[in-house]
C-alpha cells in the first residue's frame, strides 16, 4: 500500500503551492516526476444535524467514517489507473495524499505523475470516489443506515487550490452533485455579483418603477383594471424591461425588494385613482420567494388601511409554475392573502400543468389565459371553438377570465363574441407610467 504522507496544510480560503521538489514520498518506486496536483472539496449533505439526532459527536464520528472510506477508495482507485496504465501489478503506485477536516468539509490533498493522473483519467477517478462515498453510513451504535448525499467540487492543476475546489462545490446540486472548478463559471459568477451590486444601488436611488397595462371589457373598450409592470429607468441604458433584469433578480432576495417597490408604488396610484374617483382595481405579479415569505403581503395591507382603500383593488398574480410550489410552502402565504382581503389571479394559463383539481384548491378568483389560445383561435376553427370552450367553462366556474396579448383587430372581434371574458394587450395600450394610467382612455 503506499505511503501516506503529509501534504500541506489546506485551506477552502487560500491557495497553495506545493514545494517545486514535489512532496517527498518515499519507498520503491514512489518518486514523483512532473506532479499534477488534485484539490478536491466534500461535503455530505446527509451528515448534517446527525448530532441533534443522535446526540454527542456523531456527526464528527461520520466523518470519520466517511473519511476512512475515502481514503480506501482511493487507494483501490489508484492500483486500478496504475493497471490501466500497463504499470508492474507488484509495484506501487507514485501518489501521496492527504484528507483533512475544515468545518463541515473533507478536503483532499493529491499529488500524482502526470502520467497516472491526467484529464482523461481523472473522471474515471472521480467517479469511483463518488460510487464509494454514496453508499450508506451504518451510524455508530445504531442498526441504523444514514444515506450520506456527497457532494464533490475539485481542481486539476499546477499547484493545490482549494478556493477552486469550494468555489466548484458551491455550484453543487441533488441533480449536479460533481462540479469541476472553470474558470467560466468564476468569470459569470462575478459578473452577476457586478450586475446583483449595481440592482441594489439602483433600488436605492429609485430606478425601478412601476408600468401600468390597463385591462379592457372588450365589449365597451372601459378601463376594468390594470396590471403593474416593473421597469428600470437605467442612468446610462435608458429604460429596461423586465427580461433585461429578471433573470437575475428571482434567483436572490432582490426579487422580494422590486415587488415591495411595485406594491408601494402600485398603492400611491390607487391614492390618486381615488382622488379622480377613477378607482379600478391593479394586479401585482408574485414570484415564488414572494410566495414563501408573506411580508409583502402583511406590509401593502397595512399601506392600504393608512390610505383608507379597499383591499378589492389588489389583485395579486402567480404563474402556474409558481402556484405549483410545495402546498407547506403556500399555507402561509394563503393564511395572509384572505387574512388581508386580496383577490388571487393565475396568469399564463395554458403554459404549464396545472390541472383543475389543483386550481380548485386554490383560492382563485381570476383565470388569466395566454395568448397562445388567441393565436390559435384566429387561426381555425378548432382554435375558435378550444378557446370558446375554455372561457364557457371557467365562467361557469365563476372565475373572472382576461384574456392575455390582444394585439390585432380580428383577435378583439373573437372576445366581443364571448361575453363576460375581459382583454389585455398592446391594441389597446402597452404598459405606462402612473400619470398616464391615470387619464387613459382606450
């Protein structure tokens, strides 16, 4: 078996390179030429609150276990590459290594020829580590068997660089649970910190504001409502649309500040609606995040009462994506909304499944349908009659229906033969600011 050896003290922090005369292995056979260097970060997701379980060190004895198992693979993964490589079955092979504990990571210190470890072999290394460490961990003094969920991040290279490591394991997931360190994916990493940075200061000094899509009965052309839709006034790009910023502001708590700003901004207009004795009722789209913390919801309601408006003149939207989350993840948010008094909306219907047997569980009152049903319906007849089917039904239901993306005169004429259905779309009005949504006329 080879020696193990000490190899330099690790770090998920900093970077290290070894001494220039390789690590000092010794025995027959174990010099290192021309080393290549492994730095590879582990941690096993299935370990974590082992202790609250099972009480004392436990976690740390998993680890220990876990540890042990990674160094065997190890071994038997190196004779095999060794084998591979048409190597003297009775000599050993030249590698040294060394696993540490940081926290709540292993980290794995190898140096190896770069003839035994180069970027063709190393998946087939990988892979064995990850078939070994998936296997059950029989906890100690317990019948028990604890499924360990590893989760790897590691860098091939000229020196030991464990930042790299860490900086692969964070972009580890259920689905992804080997990540390689790329450059890349640094080099978009910080620039969506940049682009994260630059949302906030804008948030800050007011950029965001709110359009507002009016909603039409179609049968007279009046205002019915209206939608608010965020743009960015940007200092030096002008103003941007949601595509322009969203992507990147539903994948952090940023989302849950821009709809805090729409609903602010959202409750002054209704202020000077009500002034103009103009009052109609405005939607405000909901993202997921905004689903599993309920504060927007508690905040505009308290805004609501110091103005002393109706919460009938909210109307809260969710994607069908987004109103198919975890029920637990929704129980809360529901609780707030009829404790607050608001209407619900599912928007984009028809581009996901939903199923009614879900929609009935929700407290829903409006069905927003996607243009795509229109599209169709202007194009045969079959459309005609799947989009007259769908309206007929969910009236029936008594859901208020809107149509979404009117955008021609012959799509108009399809809703006017479909009483009780309202329209949305860029025939009548695109998305405009506050003041303008005040004195529009369609």
């Amino acid at each position: 078996m080879p020696t193990t050896t000490n190899c330099p003290q690790t770090s998920a922090k900093k970077s290290y390179k070894p001494p220039a005369q390789g690590l000092g292995l010794k025995g027959p056979g174990a010099g290192l030429k021309n080393e290549t260097y492994l730095s590879l970060a582990l941690k096993f997701n299935g370990l974590f609150g082992a202790d609250i379980l099972f009480g004392g060190k436990a976690q740390d004895e998993l680890c220990i276990i876990a540890s042990k198992r990674l160094q065997m693979s190890l071994l038997c993964a190196f004779k095999e590459l060794a084998s591979d490589r048409g190597a003297n079955p009775k000599e050993k092979p030249a590698f040294q290594y060394k696993v540490s504990k940081q926290g709540d990571l292993l980290l794995l210190s190898l140096a190896a020829n770069k003839t035994l470890l180069d970027e063709d072999r190393l998946q087939a290394l990988i892979d064995s580590l990850m078939a070994a460490l998936k296997k059950p961990i029989k906890m100690p003094g317990q019948a028990l068997m604890l499924e360990t969920d590893p989760r790897i991040g590691y860098h091939l290279g000229q020196e030991l660089a464990f930042d790299k490591a860490a900086f692969a394991l964070a972009r580890t997931s259920i689905h992804s649970p080997v990540q390689k360190y790329d450059l890349r994916h640094r080099r978009l990493r910080l620039a969506r910190m940049k682009r994260e940075t630059e949302i906030r200061d804008g948030l800050r000094r007011g950029e965001f504001v709110s359009y507002f899509q009016p909603k039409i009965d179609p049968r007279n052309n009046e205002v019915v409502g209206g939608e608010a839709l965020v743009r960015w006034k940007h200092p030096e790009k002008g103003l941007l649309m949601p595509k322009d910023f969203l992507g990147i502001v539903e994948e952090s708590s940023l989302i849950c500040d821009i709809s805090q700003t729409v609903a602010r901004q959202t409750v002054a207009l209704l202020v000077r609606l009500k002034r103009k004795a103009k009052e109609v009722p405005i939607a405000i789209n909901l993202s997921e995040q905004d689903l599993k913390v309920p504060d927007l919801i508690e905040q505009t309601s308290r805004q609501l009462g110091k103005c002393n408006l109706s919460p009938d003149l909210i109307n809260l939207e969710v994607s069908e994506r987004v109103a198919l989350i975890n029920e637990e993840d929704l129980s809360d948010f529901m609780s707030a909304v009829q404790k607050a008094g608001f209407s619900l909306a599912l928007d984009d219907f028809g581009t996901a499944y939903s199923g009614l047997l879900r929609l009935l569980q929700l407290p829903i009152s409006e069905i927003k349908v996607d243009r795509l049903f229109l599209v169709k319906a202007a194009e045969s007849p079959k459309g005609r009659s799947i989009l007259q089917g769908l309206v007929s039904m969910l009236l029936e239901h008594k859901y208020r229906v809107t149509v979404e993306g009117v955008e021609k005169l012959r799509e108009l004429n399809l809703l006017k033969a479909m009483p009780g259905c309202f329209a949305q779309g860029f025939y009548f009005s695109p998305a405009v600011d506050a003041q303008q949504f005040q004195g529009l006329k369609v």
